[in-house]
C-alpha cells in the first residue's frame, strides 16, 4: 500500500498553490488499485466462473458482495472459497446476511 501510495506521477495528480502534490492523490491511487482488485475477483473471477458452471444461479454484485437467493447461497459459498484458496491461497469465510 505504501508504494501505491506514494505513486505521483498519475495523470490526475494535482499540486497545491504552493507547487506541492496534493497527497490525497496517493489514496486515489490506493483506491483505484483496490477496487481492480475486487472487480477481478469477484466479477471477472467468481461470477464470471460461475456463469459457465451454474447459469441458472441469480447473482447480483455490489462492491466486495455477491448476492443470490437463499436456495443457492452454500452453493455460492463453496464455490466462491474454493475459487479464493484456488487462485491467492488464503482461506476466507463468508457471511450471510
């Protein structure tokens, strides 16, 4: 993170009156580098996957959330923690709400 943060050569990168950068851009960059990250694993990753196994599961996203009905969630869930131990190696728990 301290590395992503530190990044200031983005094209929106902005200087204060003084000339000196504007250090809320480094969280941007955080920010924008995180949400790839989640975008990748849960839609390009899980639900892309799951669209070819299971079509017929409804799935709907909000940031780092997939939500189904009731009838599919272990389904989901056992899927979505294989596909997480799979591709990055951490084991994860899900919760349902």
């Amino acid at each position: 993170m301290w590395t992503i943060k530190s990044l200031e050569n983005t094209p929106d990168a902005e200087r204060t009156k003084d000339g000196i950068l504007d250090r809320r851009d480094s969280y941007k960059n955080a920010a924008r580098v995180l949400q790839s990250m989640e975008s990748d694993i849960i839609i390009k990753g899980i639900c892309n996957q799951l669209k070819d196994e299971k079509p017929s599961i409804p799935l709907f996203t909000i940031h780092d959330c997939i939500y189904t009905n009731e009838s599919n969630f272990e389904y989901l869930y056992s899927f979505s923690n294989q596909y997480i131990k799979d591709n990055y190696n951490i084991d994860i728990t899900f919760n349902k709400e």
